[in-house]
C-alpha cells in the first residue's frame, strides 16, 4: 500500500505529552491562579517556562500561533560559538557560548544537536586574507578548549574532496572549524515538552486580546482560542511578555504610552535539494561583518541569510524574491552554479532578529536579551539566541527574584540551585536508537534505514513510542511522502503528543515535509483528515 492511498486512522490522545484536549487545557488555565504567565512560546518562552516550572513554581504559557512558529524556527539551524564576534573583541561572549554549545550537544540534548565541521573559503580579493582566518579559527578553538579539534588552514584540493560543490576560481585558502547545528523547531518542542513535565500547563492558538489589571498592576490576560473562538482568561501574580517580534504591541497593551524598545531585522533563507556531496559547512566572508552560509541540513543544502530592517507587520515576514536572488547571488561566491539552480530550490523562509533599539545599522547591532518591566510590574523579554536559549532562561529567572516586591521570590528556587544540565526528554545516543529501531522488529518486519535514523535523530529514545505506533498499525508505517523519510506514525504522535492542531505544525514544525517541498495538496488534504479524525 503506497503512502499516499490511504488516510491512516488512530484513536485519541493516549497517556503522554499533550494528552489534555484543548478544553480541558483552557479550564485548567481559567480557574487557577499561576505564579508566572508567560506570553510567548518561542525559544526564551519555552526557556523561561521550563526553568521555571523546574524552581517549583505553577507555570502558565501560551502562544497566539504555534510554539516556535515564528521566529524560532527561521533561524539558521545552528548552535554556534559565533565566529564573527571575535572581531569585535566580544571574547568573553564567544567562551560563553561555547560552553552552552558544548553542554547542550554533550549533556542536554546529544539526540538533537549534531557536530558540524566549517569551511571557511579565502578568495583572492576577498574581505579577509588566510592568516587572519586562520589565527581566527585557531583562537576559536582554543576558547572551546579545543574540545572539537584545532581551527586550521587547509589546501583547496582538500576542501573540493569533501565539497564538489566548492568554487575554486581564484580559490587560495580554506580555513576550518567546528560547531554544532540543530533542527530548531524539534529542539523547541522538546523544551516545551520539558517545561510539561516540569509541571507548566500550556496552550498554543490562543491569542492575547487584553490584559488583566488590578490596582494598576498585570495580573493576567484575556485570551481567544484561534482554532474555535473560545474566550477565556488566566489570573497570574506575574506576567512575562516574550512575544519576540510583537514585544511592544504588547507592552502597549500594558501602557499606551511606552515606547519603542526593540528594532527587526529580517534574515530570509533557502533550502535546495543537494547535487553533490557536502561533508561539511561552508562559510563565506561577504563584507566586513557579513557571512553567507551553505549548510548541509535534513539531507538538503541550507543558503542564507540576509540581514535588513524590518519595519511591517511580523506576521507577514516572508522570503520575497529578492531575498532569494540576493541568497542565490551571495552563495555563488563560493558555490558552484551547478547547485544553485533554482530548479533546486524547495522551500523558502525568513524569520525577524529582535534587536536592541539605537542608531546603527542593524547588521552591526548587538544580538543580546534586553529585558525590562513596564508600568504594570509585567516584564518583558526580547532578543538573545538558540544557542545561549537556556542561560538566558536562568538570566530572566534570576530578574523574577530580584523585582522589587516580587511575588515569587519566596516561592521560586533560585536560577543557581536548579541543577544546570538537565537534558531534554528523549536523550540518547542517536546511533544506538537507529540500531535498536533496525534490529528489535517483529518477524518478518523491517524499517527502512532511513526513517531510522531521521528519528532517532529527531525524537531520540521516544523514537521507540513512534515505532510502537507504526508495529500496531501498518498504515502508520507507511511514508508520508515517497521521497521523505517520515511516517504517518509521526503525524499521529504530533497531533497526540506534542501539540499539533494544524497541517503546518505537523509538515512545517513536527517534520521536515514541507522543508524537502514534499507537502503536496494531496499530503496536506490527509494530513488535515488525520489531525481531524484523532480530535473528533
């Protein structure tokens, strides 16, 4: 039976993860009293709601569209020490993420951070000469602890046996390091997933219409179910606002008068289907501050990205067909033609950085967390990144306690007592649950290597809930797409398991459907009956 025949079927929410119907999840947050409402489920929500759940506080968060279904999964992919801020002298942050990067590749999630080798190609004429390059990696690696390998230069032969794909004209150089990339729309449900099982409740598609107010101070919001319409509210004796790119719209709902805090900057990408082999990362200079990126992702080649003010509506950020030629033509100092050709491309996507407010160009801007608490005693969260997500959890933990009068400070566990390597659910080593997938099957039944391995390296050890799934029903064995390594397992356990309510959570977020350009009319169509059927 071909993928595509039929619609799989499955019963209602089993025992885990989202088990709760949205109704029950909407009573559950309307007749408590939360010590902390976190507005905002992308990547500083979901941290903020995690720790917090964790220092053994009752935690509320919700989000107006899916969790990370913004910004936080329009990044880059990448968990990083940050290469270019050594050349601003910004040392001690570069040590700083490295070590956020080591533990969540180590520690924290081994099953979904993956190590990735850099090339970093040296043109004749280019903004940066070899020596400089190479005592840049160098001094990279040396504050890593050299954990990864030693940053080095390297022959352009060298580099073309691992990239074909590698321009060589004019080529004199290739400089290497090492970092780490991640799926980041998986990382944010499995934080999220995290934070329930610390004891947070939390609901997705339910927008923030208003916010309560009592003696002056925020004490809640009014919120709206976007899937059917539902009013409902939540009392809480903090709110915090991490709405990223609609921080203000909120902080005005608190203060009309507050001003501006933040500034966009749109960053667009592009995803290709791959002619040749790309063992590893390139990273091309492209001016004094900027670096265009080749990634080898989800077996596809990630371009970008762009970097420019944004000042229109944040829902309606998209990669325009500028962005993509300006990607299509900054890639193409380094890339082969061959690779670019827009026959390749499968999907295109733009994301807002939220930066601090002040003069400058914002390719200049500083990517650090700005926090700050209104009139109302609400405060509010914007900026920092994927990779420094969890200390910048602790960071706003630690701001909680410090509010003049805070309500939690007697209730909360301090942000240094939570234990700092708790890692996220499913960690395992990916290999050893792709084996296990491969070897512990039924008689006469058999996985394909490759859904194997993209779920152990998408799910870790609870890959093995998914494959129970597929065992138990055949259909759910089957590929969603001919071309893709997923199954309609996955669309069951996304819709029962971790939130999904609509086709694109589960092709866009749950999976990589949509990223390889396989979410055809036909898949969305079954992928919508599916998550219908299991809500029924």
């Amino acid at each position: 039976m071909s993928s595509l025949q039929s619609v799989p079927t499955l019963g209602t929410h089993p025992t885990a993860g989202s088990n709760a119907s949205r109704a029950e999840t909407r009573e559950q947050l309307a007749k408590a009293t939360y010590d902390l409402l976190v507005i905002g489920g992308g990547i500083l929500g979901t941290s903020v709601a995690w720790h917090a759940a964790q220092s053994g506080l009752r935690v509320a968060m919700v989000d107006a569209g899916d969790f990370a279904g913004a910004t936080s999964s329009a990044s880059s992919k990448l968990v990083h020490g940050g290469l270019r801020y050594l050349q601003t002298g910004a040392v001690k942050l570069v040590a700083e993420n490295h070590h956020e990067r080591r533990v969540l590749a180590k520690d924290v999630a081994p099953h979904l951070v993956n190590p990735l080798t850099f090339y970093l190609p040296v043109y004749k004429g280019g903004p940066v000469g070899a020596a400089k390059l190479g005592a840049g990696v160098f001094a990279y690696s040396a504050l890593s602890g050299f954990g990864d390998g030693i940053g080095k230069v390297i022959s352009p032969a060298r580099a073309v046996a691992d990239n074909p794909g590698l321009k060589t004209d004019n080529l004199k150089a290739v400089a290497v390091y090492y970092d780490h990339q991640m799926n980041d729309s998986r990382v944010a449900v499995m934080t999220v997933r995290a934070a329930v099982e610390s004891g947070a409740v939390v609901l997705n598609h339910a927008e923030v219409t208003g916010l309560r107010m009592t003696r002056g101070r925020v004490t809640g919001a009014e919120l709206k179910d976007r899937l059917d319409g539902t009013e409902f509210g939540v009392d809480a004796r903090v709110v915090l606002n991490a709405t990223g790119p609609w921080v203000d719209h909120l902080r005005r709902m608190e203060d009309k008068h507050s001003m501006p805090s933040i500034r966009l900057s749109k960053g667009a990408h592009i995803v290709m289907k791959r002619k040749s082999p790309w063992k590893a990362a390139m990273a091309t200079p492209i001016d004094k501050y900027r670096i265009t990126f080749a990634l080898p992702w989800e077996d596809q080649l990630l371009l970008g990205t762009t970097d420019e003010v944004y000042e229109g509506d944040p829902a309606d950020v998209r990669a325009t067909e500028s962005d993509i030629q300006q990607i299509l033509d900054e890639a193409a100092f380094s890339v082969k033609d061959a690779d670019l050709d827009r026959s390749l491309m499968t999907y295109a996507f733009a994301g807002l950085r939220v930066l601090p407010g002040g003069p400058g160009g914002v390719e200049k801007a500083k990517r650090e967390t700005v926090v700050s608490e209104g009139a109302g005693g609400m405060l509010s969260v914007a900026g920092g990144k994927w990779t420094t997500y969890r200390h910048i959890g602790r960071v706003v933990m630690d701001k909680l306690a410090k509010l003049p009068g805070s309500p939690l400070t007697e209730d909360m566990e301090p942000a240094k007592s939570l234990v700092r390597r708790i890692p996220l659910p499913g960690v395992a080593n990916p290999n050893a649950v792709a084996h296990r997938l491969l070897v512990d099957r039924e008689p006469g039944t058999r996985m394909d290597p490759l859904t194997a391995r993209h779920l152990a390296s998408h799910y870790g050890s609870l890959a093995f809930d998914i494959a129970r799934l597929a065992n138990e029903d055949a259909a759910l064995a089957e590929r969603i797409h001919p071309d893709g390594p997923e199954i309609w397992a996955q669309v069951a356990y996304a819709r029962d398991n971790e939130w999904a309510e609509t086709v694109d959570d589960v092709l866009r977020r749950r999976t990589t459907v949509t990223i390889r350009g396989l979410d055809s009319d036909e898949v969305r169509g079954r992928v919508e009956e599916m998550l219908s059927r299991g809500k029924a």
